[in-house]
C-alpha cells in the first residue's frame, strides 16, 4: 500500500506545482501600450493629449506606470502594484483615487474598483483583445471636484 501511496502522493505534488504556475502566469496586458485619441472617447475638454501605459508582471503582481500629457500640457505620473484578488492596493498620482481593488473577470478582462479614502468614486474595466494588439480600458468616475465622467480608452501595443 505505501509503494501506491508515493508515487500518488508525488503526482498530487506535481499537479498542484503545475497548476499554481499557470494560475501565476503572466497576464496579457503586459507590455507597454500607446493611447490611440482616434478611437478613444472621452468628455467634452477632457481628452488628454497622450498616455502611455506600461505593465510589468513579478508573480501574481502587476505593476502600472501611466505617463499622461493632460489638455492643459501638464505632465502627470500615476504607479500602482496590485493583484487581482480583490483586495484595495495604493495607487499614486492620482487626484481622483488612492486606492484601487482588482479582480479577475476571465483571461483577458480585468475589473477595477477606484476608491478615495476607502470610498468607491468609480470603475474600469479593461480588456486585451484575442489578439494582443489593442488594450481596451473603460472607465467611469466621480472626480475630486465632483464632476462625474465616462471615458472608453483605446490602447495600441508597442
């Protein structure tokens, strides 16, 4: 009996190593994208002039580094580390949220909540497309001053 129970007891091992690096592999969105203001739409005076946004994956942590030129020419640089697990991650250089919480919709699709001071203000949800090439991210937000606003971001892969 104890010879059948090791190489089960090994096999068991080896499945659940095996399966705990797919569950860890790396998500298509990393990478570094380009926004394409073409097929972007965003409110009246709101669009910004570029971003671009890299992701970079270390195990089940995603890094995001956004570089956006706002309307108004002014440079602005957001960082966050999270994992989809639903759990709140800080973000930084951000007026309108601090913190944001991730989770996992299926392979390609991510869904965020966007909180200030623990509470929600807004949501993004972001896809890669089968692809790979083109990042969707649609986002809907009650800003610092108040103003709510709607936004679908259309990403090219460099």
């Amino acid at each position: 009996m104890k010879t059948l129970l090791r190489p089960l007891a090994a096999f068991a091992v080896m499945v659940s190593i095996t399966a705990i690096s797919l569950a860890a592999g790396s998500d298509p969105v990393v990478g570094t994208w380009t926004l394409d203001l073409s097929k972007s739409t965003f409110p009246a005076g709101m669009a910004p002039k570029s971003q671009t946004r890299t992701y970079s994956q270390s195990g089940p942590s995603i890094t995001l580094v956004m570089k956006t030129v706002g309307a108004d020419g002014k440079e602005a640089t957001a960082q966050t580390t999270y994992q989809l697990d639903g759990k709140d991650y800080p973000i930084t250089g951000s007026p309108d949220y601090d913190t944001l919480t991730a989770k996992q919709v299926n392979p390609r699709t991510a869904s965020f909540t966007l909180k200030k001071g623990a509470k929600a203000v807004g949501s993004t949800n972001r896809t890669v497309s089968k692809d790979g090439k083109i990042l969707t991210s649609k986002t809907s937000v009650t800003t610092a001053k108040g103003d709510k606003s709607e936004s679908t971001m259309v990403f090219n892969k460099q």
